[in-house]
C-alpha cells in the first residue's frame, strides 16, 4: 500500500463536475409537481411588466412556467427557480425582475412553503435539497 500524506492538497481548485442544469425538478414524478402547484399562486405577465420592483423583498421564491424574465444580465428561462436568496436569506433583490415575453411564474410564498413541509415533509426536503443544489450550482458556475 502507497503511503498517503493527509496534508498534501491540490494546488488547483478541482472543477466541479456538474452539467449545469438549472431546471427546477426535472426528473420529479407529475404527482409531486401538482402537490407543489397547488400550494402556489399562478402570475401572468406581459412582456414589459415587472415581477419584483428594485430592493424589494419577497418571502418566497418563484418558478417560471413559461416565458423569460430577466434581472439585468441574467435569464431566467422556462423550469427554472429564482428568488432563491430572498427566500432564504430575507435578502431584497438587488435590481427589478422583468418580463423579457408574455409569461407565467408560480409563486410559492413561505407560508405556503411551510405549510406544505408540516402536511408532507418528505416533499418539502425533496424541494429544499432542490433549491439548494440550484444555489450551489449558482456559486460554482
């Protein structure tokens, strides 16, 4: 057996293996997907509208149904989750989320959030380890 000294760490960051994907829950069976949707509320936007006014606060986090919405240069395209840090963190967006198209997001509140977690636990750790592999997946990219 080759000794190994415990102390010895790479000089450079190992890279992640991810393949990127921000889509919220993919692989979820339509059964949970309707659990879920069903503790939210559905918004309509047009192309133009704003979601989220600048340094405004929300207590939940949103999933985008269909259309794209944008906060300055980033994109949030259709099955992704944003909102993330507002909702974890209480932290006010830094700048407006727009509606890039016409689009629909789900809202899902933290209230809703908690109420889901008490009637169906299993569920509501499935969405938070959800949410937290999309945060990391923010930080690493």
């Amino acid at each position: 057996m080759k000794p190994t000294n415990f102390f010895q760490y790479p000089t450079e960051p190992e890279q992640p293996e991810t393949d990127g994907n921000l889509s919220f829950w993919a692989d979820q069976p339509a059964e949970d997907w309707r659990t879920l949707l069903a503790y939210g509320e559905t918004l309509r936007f047009a192309a133009g509208d704003q979601l989220i006014a600048p340094n405004q606060k929300s207590d939940g986090f949103y999933l985008a149904a269909f259309g794209r919405f944008g906060m300055g240069e980033i994109v949030f395209e259709e099955g992704e989750a944003f909102g993330l840090e507002s909702f974890f963190a209480k932290r006010a967006y830094p700048q407006a989320v727009v509606a890039l198209e016409a689009g629909e997001v789900v809202l899902i509140s933290r209230t809703a959030f908690e109420t889901l977690f008490a009637k169906d636990p299993q569920l509501g750790k499935a969405v938070l380890l959800e949410l937290g592999r999309i945060l990391a997946l923010k930080q690493t990219i």
